[in-house]
C-alpha cells in the first residue's frame, strides 16, 4: 500500500486523498498487528504450557517423592536422582515446543512455495522447437480468435505486416491492437488460427529465440533504479562504439551532457529522475543496441509534448529502418506515412491500405480521420 501511494503521490496531493489514503493505511496496520499478535502468542503459548504443566509435574513429583521417603519404601539418593533427571528434561522439553511454534510458521510458508513451484507456465517452449526465420520477416495473423475468460478480444483477425515496411493498427480501443502485440510476442496464446513470423508460427519457436528478434518500444518506458548505462544495456556486453552510436541515433546526448554523472547517473525508481521524453529516448536506444528484426511500438510518442515528440518520432524513423515495424496508434497524425494502415474494430479487420487510398474509399478510416481533423483538410 505504501509502495503504491508514494508512486501515486502526486494525484494523492492534488485529489486531497492524504486522510484517505492515512486512514487506509491505519487499517491495514491494525488488521496486520492482529494477525502478528495472534501468531505470536500461538507460537509462546505452547512453551508457555509446558511451564505450566512441567510446574505441576515437579509438585508431583515433590508430594509423591515425599511420601515414598516418609514412608521408607525410597531413599533420599533414588529421589534426587530422579528429580535430576525430571530437572534435565525440563530444558530440552521447552525448547521442542518453541520449535514447534516456529515449526507451524515454516509448514505455511513451505506449502505455498510448493505450491508456487509446482505450477507450470502455460506458455513454455514447445517440445521439438523450430528455428527462427532469418533476416527481416513478414508478421500474418489468420483468423485469429482469442478471449479473456468470456471477453472475446479478437474475432476472426487476418492481417499481413510486410517483411521491412511499417504497418499501423488503428482504431478505438478495446479493438485488439495490443492483443496483436501480445499474441506476437507470445505473452498470450491464440484460441485458435495462426501467428506467424515469416513462415514460422510463433508458437513453434523457443520463446527465447522468439523474443530475441522483437523489440518493444511502449507508451510506458519502463526503468529501472539502475544507472542510465546499465537500463541502455541491459546486461549485454556491448562496445562503446556501438553504445555511443545507439545514444547518438536515440538523441540521448541531447540531454546527458546535463546530467551530473553522465551515464552513470541513476535513473531512480521508475526513472522518475528523468522526463517522459528523455525515457522514451533510453527505450529506443536499448532498442537499437538491440538490433532486431522486428520492432513494435506502442502508443511511443503519446504522452509527450510537441517538442519532445519530433525528436522522439526522429528517432522511431530512424530505428524503424530495414525493420517490421508494427505500429498501434490513436493519432493518425503519426501514421500517415506508414506503408499499410490496418484499421480494427471489436477484434476484427475492417480495413486495410495506405492513407490516400483509406481516404478514398470514405470508410472507417475515413471516419476516424474526421474525428481528429474534422477542421482540416481530409487528405
């Protein structure tokens, strides 16, 4: 909960939430001090008894030692012998039940990463792998369908992303575009029909070999609390040479001149050290250290002001050279140049081309692009 209000914090402060969010937390700070007060005593409570009971037994042991004594039947020596031995019991006896105590709590834990290790990923490498395609690679869906549990989120799709050229998803959401990506990058499988890399179903690919030909550039770009070299690499080894040309193609020198420590300036969580256009930068630099075959780019260029936008689109250019490049897009602005325009409504194809010939025929697109340039010209 904490983790998520400090991420949050800023629409904390400007929705006036800090009560809320104070009494959320309080709450769940008193249920958590329950649940650890009831397993501590649960786990003191059985030494406890122990005490108690070994306390009893030692009066017992006293009255009944005592009356054997008096009446001649023991001797003083049998009696401290066995009250000895009764004494030296007594230790390891209270320490077997504190285990026992941390026992129960050890038993809980197990079970659940049992439970946890034994699940098996629905989406593993398949038994007799194929290769993946060499060079720059055609992207096809045919008749795919796939739902999320009763939500159908792809009826029948069919398209062709040809080898080397851009090719835009457009449409509403909720149409399927991102589930296009998904299935592409196998995070998803299909209900039934086929995901193909040139003449490969990705589902007969190692998912490694698959996933090493794809790169993703999002809306989001996600770093880590790591130094700006180490979220540009990744844990590859790479030249300074090759790293140098990467920054200088994604426009990251721009900005880290002005960074303190250059590349080994850190990022903080999230990147939150650094603008949404400087992450969006990094991402496309990791992409190009990268060096795949096919890119992906989600929405990369959505969150960013008009400025950072332009450096950032001159970037996607030139990374989208000699690749397919899949592109998922709301503002048409950014997609007019695409080679093929895919438009997708409620899982399914509706149209496909290039943007004068959508225009042309005065469909869907046609729509979608008076929605957004209504006071402009139409082509």
């Amino acid at each position: 909960r904490l983790n998520e209000v400090f991420l949050g914090i800023v629409p904390v402060k400007l929705n006036a939430l800090e009560r809320y969010q104070g009494r959320r937390y309080r709450a769940l700070t008193k249920d958590r001090i329950r649940r650890e007060t009831r397993s501590a005593l649960g786990q003191a409570s059985l030494p406890g008894l122990i005490d108690i009971m070994s306390g009893v037994g030692f009066v017992g042991v006293l009255y009944y030692g005592g009356s054997e004594i008096l009446s001649g039947e023991k001797t003083v020596g049998d009696f401290m012998a066995f009250f000895t031995a009764i004494g030296l019991a007594f230790e390891p006896l209270r320490r077997l039940g504190a285990l026992s105590g941390v026992w129960q709590v050890a038993a809980a834990s197990i079970e659940r990463i049992k439970e946890m290790l034994e699940t098996t990923p629905r989406l593993r490498d398949p038994e007799h792998p194929v290769p993946p395609p060499d060079g720059v690679p055609a992207i096809a869906l045919r008749d795919v369908h796939l739902a999320y549990g009763s939500a159908p989120a792809l009826r029948g799709a069919t398209l062709l992303a040809e080898a080397g050229k851009t090719t835009a998803l457009v449409g509403p959401s909720g149409a399927g575009k991102s589930t296009v990506f998904n299935l592409l990058a196998r995070l998803v499988e299909a209900d039934s029909g086929e995901v193909l890399m040139g003449d490969v179903p990705v589902d007969a690919m190692r998912l490694s070999d698959l996933r090493s030909r794809i790169s993703v550039v999002s809306q989001e770009a996600l770093l880590f609390d790591e130094t700006l070299r180490e979220n540009i690499v990744l844990g590859r080894q790479v030249s300074e040479e090759a790293l140098n040309a990467a920054l200088e193609a994604a426009h990251v020198t721009d900005f880290l001149s002005r960074l303190e420590d250059g590349l080994e300036t850190r990022v903080g969580p999230r990147g939150t050290n650094l603008s949404g256009g400087q992450r969006q930068r990094v991402a496309i630099a990791r992409a190009l250290l990268r060096d795949t075959p096919v890119l992906l780019l989600d929405e990369a260029t959505s969150a960013l002001d008009a400025q950072s936008e332009a450096v950032v689109q001159a970037a996607l250019d030139r990374l989208s050279a000699g690749r397919t490049t899949l592109v998922i897009a709301h503002r048409l602005a950014t997609v007019r140049s695409a080679d093929k325009i895919v438009v997708m409504e409620a899982g399914r194809v509706v149209e496909e081309g290039a943007h004068d010939e959508l225009i042309a025929r005065d469909g869907p697109y046609r729509d979608l692009y008076r929605l957004q340039f209504e006071d402009g010209p139409a082509d």
